[in-house]
C-alpha cells in the first residue's frame, strides 16, 4: 500500500499540470436588459453550487458545481480576496500565475477585472497587493531585491499588438531555451509604486475601449492582457535572478466562442477572431481532465502566450461570468457547461421570485410543513 502511495506521487510529481481553478461570478440582475420582464433565470444555491431553468423541460433546473460561486451581492473586495490574493504569494518567488475573466459580452467581464474608481477591479487590486507584498519582503530580508514591470498587450484577430506603444505591428512570441514565453519587442515599463502603474494602465485602457467603438465591437472581440512581472535578484554573489508573471485577462466575449465552436461554417467564416478562445477552452478542458492528454497550447496566440503560465507549476484561476436574464440563457448555459466541475438535472421546477427574495434555503420546511406540525416555539 504504502509503495502504491509512492509511485502514485512519482507518476505525478513527473507530469504535474495543475488544475485551473474554476470560479462563477454572477452579476446582478438588470431591468433594461430583460425587455420581456421574465425575471432571472439562474441563481445561487451556496458557496459552490448554483442552478438554471432547463429550457428543454421547464419542470426541472439544472445544478452546476464549481471550485466557487460568487452571487449577485458579492463584493469585488471578495472576489480578489477569494481567487486572486492567495496566489499572489508566487509571483515573488520565481512561479507564474494567470487570472481570467471568461464569459458572453454584458455579464460583467470588465467589471470583474478592472472595475470602475468606486469599485475597482482585480487589476487595480492585484497590482497594489504585489506592490504591498515587495515591500514587505523589502522590510523582512535583504538578502534579495525586487523590481516590477508590466506589458500590457491586446491578442486581435491572432495578432499580438502592444497596448503602451502606438502604431505597434503583430509581434512574434518565442520560447527560450529554459522554456519561458517571451515576446521581442513588446514593451516593459517598469513600475516603482501603484501610481505609476496607474499612470500608464490607464490611458492605454482608455484608449483601447474608445477605438473599439470605431471598429466593431473591437473589444468584445479581442483579449485584453495585461502582464505584471517580478523579477528577483540577489544582492550578493552568486546574484542568483527569478522572474515571476503575472497574467490578468480580460477574454473576448464568449457569446462568438458558442457559434464558431458548434458550427463548422461558422468556425472558417469568423477565421481567427476567436481561435484563441476557442483553444482556451480545450486548454483548460485537457489541463483539467488531468493526467495525460495533450495540452494544445500551440493551437492559437493567447494559449501559446499563456503557455508558462497556465497549467504545469502555474496558479491559474478562471473566474466565469454570467447574467440571469433571459436574454443570456444559452450564452450562461454555454459558459457555464464549459466551467463546471460537475451537472445535475433536478426535478424541481424554478420557482419564480421576485429579484429581492431570498433564495430557498434548502432544508427549511415550508408553511404547511410547520403549521402541520403544531411547533410551539
Ligand atoms: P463584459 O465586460 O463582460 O462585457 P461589463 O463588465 O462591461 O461586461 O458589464 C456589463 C454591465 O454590467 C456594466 O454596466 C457593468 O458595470 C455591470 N456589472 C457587471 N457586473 C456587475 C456587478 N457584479 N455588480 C454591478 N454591476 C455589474
Ligand atoms: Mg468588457
């Protein structure tokens, strides 16, 4: 027994791929986006669970487990602090980690990852913390240093152009020989404190959400990458250096993933537009299926990009959104068949509330069930 524990571990420890964790954020119901004023056609069921009305047989939902279920009242304070902040730790000491925001155009992509200034995001987030977290190696040891940089680049169409230079071409991506992803050319501006990242974050991201109302609905169809690196030296001999990444992707809307994925015509008529979503899912699919099968990292640009920093000895994390009305029902079932861990078809028809009402608890008896059973308390 105790040698099957040991070659379990070896086999494992040979070709570990770590998992990506799967979270689903849903956003809050809005009126203007249910014109037919249906109501919500998903909702929470715990930390982990959630369910959705079954089109094919109104009598019954559909329960979906993930690693975590975010509702409508979750703050982005607690999104950060449950998915983000715990695997930021790494970053300091030489590993990658990425972070994505998946889901259809309107569910909350955006908002997630960069927020708005009353209610900021992942990114703003994330980079405060890692700032925070250098100064606190600072404080502790001085036996390295620490130095931040960032990219922030945007994947169009299968081209990679940079976000903080102007007029920038498709750059190539290459690997070295320790098999680190790197881009040539793309810009690395290095960062002292927040306030500089701010700086120069904010108009290239300004810049990119007003050029795409020019060019079609650019950005809902392009991935947005922004990357914050560590790079650790040692201050004495053998001065010793380790690079940590930082990937936090704002994804292309997951609504032209559904219709290229499930078409054949449709996949070569929208080309590349949405190949490296499409390539995404495979990825995170075969990295989650565990041991064994291909990684098609190679497939498309983002994969290819993200290659040292999702799976293998990276943290990676995919936080799906989702909307609850109607309008979005075959967007969320889509989006949430891609990110659950596991499904249940449960005969209970959905019962209709309105937005304000507390979900059932399950477990509780209802009124009948109390006034039969004559409790005094
Ligand atoms: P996406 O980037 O996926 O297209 P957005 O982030 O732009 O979606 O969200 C669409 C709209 O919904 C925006 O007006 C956004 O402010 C709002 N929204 C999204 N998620 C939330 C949330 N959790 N709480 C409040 N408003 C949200
Ligand atoms: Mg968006």
């Amino acid at each position: 027994m105790a040698q099957r524990v040991a070659l379990s571990e070896a086999a494992a420890g040979s070709k570990r791929t770590s998992r990506v964790r799967v979270a689903v954020r849903l956003r809050p119901y809005m009126d203007k986006q249910d014109e037919k004023g249906e109501g919500p056609c998903v909702r929470g069921l715990g930390p982990q669970n959630l369910e959705i009305i079954n089109w094919r047989n109104a009598t019954e939902t559909l329960h979906y487990q993930f690693d975590a279920f975010h509702g409508e009242q979750t703050s982005q304070q607690e999104v950060f602090v449950s998915s983000v902040k715990p695997i930021l730790p790494h970053i300091l000491n030489g590993q990658n980690a990425s972070v994505f925001a998946y889901g259809p155009t309107g569910a909350g992509k955006t908002h997630t990852m960069l927020g708005s200034q009353e209610q900021p995001g992942i990114i703003p987030r994330a980079v405060k913390e890692v700032f925070n977290l250098v100064a606190a190696q600072e404080e502790e040891q001085d036996s390295w240093q620490y130095s931040v940089g960032m990219s922030y680049l945007e994947i169009y169409n299968e081209k990679v152009l940079d976000l903080l230079s102007s007029g920038s071409q498709d750059l190539p991506i290459r690997e070295d020989k320790d098999r680190n992803i790197l881009i040539p050319g793309l810009t690395d501006t290095p960062l002292s404190s927040f306030s500089d990242f701010d700086r120069h974050f904010i108009p290239a991201s300004l810049k990119r959400t007003t050029a795409s109302t020019k060019l079609n609905q650019r950005s809902s169809r392009s991935h947005a990458v922004l990357l914050v690196k560590v790079l650790k030296s040692q201050r004495r001999p053998p001065h010793r250096q380790q690079t940590g990444k930082l990937y936090l992707v704002d994804l292309a809307g997951s609504e032209d993933n559904r219709r290229t994925g499930n078409q054949g015509i449709r996949l070569k008529e929208s080309g590349a537009i949405n190949l490296s979503l499409f390539t995404l899912s495979k990825v995170v699919d075969a990295l989650n299926a565990g041991a064994g099968g291909r990684v098609p990292y190679r497939d498309s640009k983002l994969t290819r990009l993200l290659q040292d920093s999702l799976g293998g000895s990276a943290h990676s994390v995919m936080i799906t959104n989702i909307a609850p009305e109607y309008s979005y029902y075959f967007d969320t079932f889509t989006a949430l068949n891609f990110a659950a861990k596991s499904k249940q078809i449960v005969n209970r028809p959905f019962v209709r509330e309105t937005v304000l009402a507390p979900a059932i608890v399950p477990g509780k008896r209802g009124r009948d069930e109390q006034e039969a059973g004559g409790s005094g308390e």
